[in-house]
C-alpha cells in the first residue's frame, strides 16, 4: 500500500497548488481507494478555487471526475469491484465538509455504489469525462424529466419531444445522445457550425441558439405542442428562452443544472414548471455548498 500522495488543493481563492498529501483512509466502509490514471476539468473545478472563501473551501482538495484502478474496496460497498479493476466516476471534490474529496490526487477515496466499471473499449483519459456528465444525465432525463431510461424506451409514435438547449455543450452532448437512446425525438440548440455534430449524435433538429426568433421557431416546428426542455445553459435568460418554446397551452417543464429566476420564467409562460437537479446530491452525504 502507498505511503506518499500528491494532491491539488485550494490554498486561496484563485490559487491551487500541487501538495504532498496523506493517502486517504477510507472514510466509510462504503468507499473505495483509487490509484488515478487520469482525471478531467470542469467548470466546477475552478469556480470553487475562485471563490474558494465564500465557499470555505480553502485547504480542501479539487477535482471531481477521474478514472483509475482499485487499491482497496470497502466492506460496504454492494458493487462488484475488487483490486486491480479500472473504473471511473464522480467524486465530491472541493467539499467544504471534507479535506481531501478530492479526484485532482494520486490516491483518491471515492463514494463505492456510485463508481462504475471502466469499459473495455475506451482509455482512462476517455473515461475520465464520465463522471459528472453521466450523473448529471442521470439526475436530469432520468430523475428530474422522468424519461425512461434507455434499457426501456418509449415506443410511443409518434416518438415524444425533448428541448436539449445548449446542445453543444458537455452535457447536451451527452444529453441528446441518452434522450435518443429513451426514444424521444431530439430538439437542440448550438451554433450553426456544430449542427453537423449534433446531428451526428442524434439530434433530429437543431436551432441556432442567437437567432432572435429560435424560441418561435421551435414552438412552431413542435406544433406548440412542446411540454419537455432540459435547458443545458441554465441561467435565468436561457429559461426565458425555453419557456418561450415550450407549450402555451400546456406549458411543460424545464430541468436546469442551476438555479435559474423562476418568476421571470413565468412572466412569460405561467404553465411552466422550473425543476434543478444538482450533481453533488448522488453521494446521499452532507456536503458544503455554495
């Protein structure tokens, strides 16, 4: 077993630094100990770094997605992981109540159910970007949005629509494709140069996100019939613009990944319903938040 860790922790607000750190003892039974091969960045990261005061997270370690291999595995743990396997997942990084939750480390201590077996056919650096993206999925079509999951789509027909709005980025990327995979006829909004590449992810139709007429247009190619949005931007005018695609007559509901301005939401469709899942919540644990 390692002696020696290193690890990147918040020394103050906008500055984070490689330290030497403890190898972490497992702080529950139902934790796992990790080598890491490869960890991934997200805006998470260096927005609890730059507000690491208001957050309280100075000395606390960073990171929240990674992949590596299983030193220990705790008695708790119900999965079936044992040392030597690869797997990837999300971790509780810059956790105000915890030193060291922490992926950006050599030796990490990692929530065990909430882990996942890395695939054979994709590298560790691949596997790195799964955490967060796979948990937020989860959280937001699966149980926010209640779409079915893909092991049992809808066979409805016609298939049902969903707004992916921001479909470009990481999370309407992974978005459109599991919204597929659920069987639900994709809408997503990008900029016009990566229309290509939503489609070739599965996107049905994609809209210009800066064109002053996209919610217009997205309620007149759904037949104002639109009831579903899961909004990948997630602030209060970015809602506004989804709300404005969705249902006049039914409204609908919009999952967001932040809080968003709810009466304003309603200012412009009162039948909309705003709903936000928030990625730390799958560890089941008390956490610090900002």
């Amino acid at each position: 077993m390692a002696t020696t860790n290193q690890a990147v922790k918040t020394i103050e607000a906008g500055v984070a630094k490689v330290v030497d750190a403890p190898v972490p003892a497992l702080p529950a039974d139902d934790y796992i100990l990790v080598k890491t091969t490869a960890v991934a960045i997200n805006p998470t990261d260096w927005k609890h770094v730059d507000l690491a005061d208001k957050a309280g997270c100075v000395g606390i370690w960073v990171g929240c997605d990674y992949a590596g291999v299983v030193e220990e595995v705790g008695k708790g743990v119900t999965k079936d992981f044992k040392k030597g396997d690869r797997i990837c997942g999300p971790v509780n990084g810059s956790n105000a109540l915890r030193e060291i939750d922490g992926a950006f480390a050599k030796y990490i201590a990692v929530k065990g159910d909430v882990q996942i077996k890395t695939p054979d056919n994709i590298s560790d650096e691949e596997a790195a970007t799964l955490g967060i993206a796979v948990t937020t999925v989860g959280q937001g079509l699966y149980q926010t949005l209640n779409l079915p999951l893909p092991t049992s789509p809808t066979t409805a027909s016609p298939a049902p629509t969903i707004l992916i709005y921001g479909g470009s980025t990481a999370m309407g990327i992974s978005g459109i494709q599991y919204a597929k995979l659920s069987g639900y006829r994709v809408v997503a909004t990008s900029s016009p140069h990566n229309f290509d590449y939503l489609t070739s992810l599965g996107a049905d139709e994609v809209y210009d996100y800066k064109s002053p007429t996209v919610s217009e247009d997205i309620r007149k190619a759904t037949n104002d019939e639109l009831t579903l949005a899961w909004d990948c931007q997630s602030t209060s005018e970015s809602a506004v613009l989804v709300a404005k695609a969705l249902s006049s007559t039914q409204g609908g509901v919009i999952g967001t990944l932040l809080p968003v301005d709810k009466k304003v939401v309603k200012e412009v469709n009162d039948k909309v319903e705003v709903k936000m899942s928030l990625y730390y919540t799958v560890f089941g644990e008390e956490f610090g938040y900002f």
